[in-house]
C-alpha cells in the first residue's frame, strides 16, 4: 500500500515539475518572440539546445528514443495545444 502511494506521488511530482518546466519554456519562447525572433528558428535553436543538451547528459540512446517517438506524437496531435479530445 505504502509503495502504491509513494509511486503515485512520484508520477505526481514529475507531472508537475514537467508543467512548471513547459511554463519557464513558454515565457523564454514570448520573450524571444517579443524581440523578434521568429518562430522556426526558435523552433529549430530550442530542438538542437535540448537534443545536444540531452546527449551530453543521458547519452545518444536516450535522445534516439525520444526522437523515434516523435512522428508518432505528431500524428496523433500531442503538440496541438489548444486541441479538443472527443
């Protein structure tokens, strides 16, 4: 039971450590914005910061894995923000 719970509250804890790391993004992303950058090469330099950042700190298999997951997430609209689920 203990265990259970305390696996809960860890899914919970990354849950909202993702939600608040999404909300720095965004800010940083309006901020860039504001001064002119345009969308596709934020775009481009945020994918290329986290890939090279992830490689140097979880290894090429970790980003491989995350990046083979990619078209799949596109296709099923995962980063449409404002999507209606029916």
């Amino acid at each position: 039971m203990i265990e259970t719970s305390e696996v809960v509250l860890d899914e919970m804890i990354i849950e909202e450590k993702k939600r608040v790391a999404v909300e720095f993004f965004r800010d940083a992303w309006f901020a860039a914005l504001a001064e002119g950058i345009e969308p596709g090469i934020l775009a481009e330099s945020a994918l290329y910061t986290a890939l090279s950042e992830l490689t140097r700190n979880q290894g090429e298999t970790s980003v491989y894995a995350i990046v083979n997951r990619l078209p799949e997430q596109v296709e099923n609209g995962d980063f449409l923000i404002d999507r209606v689920i029916q």
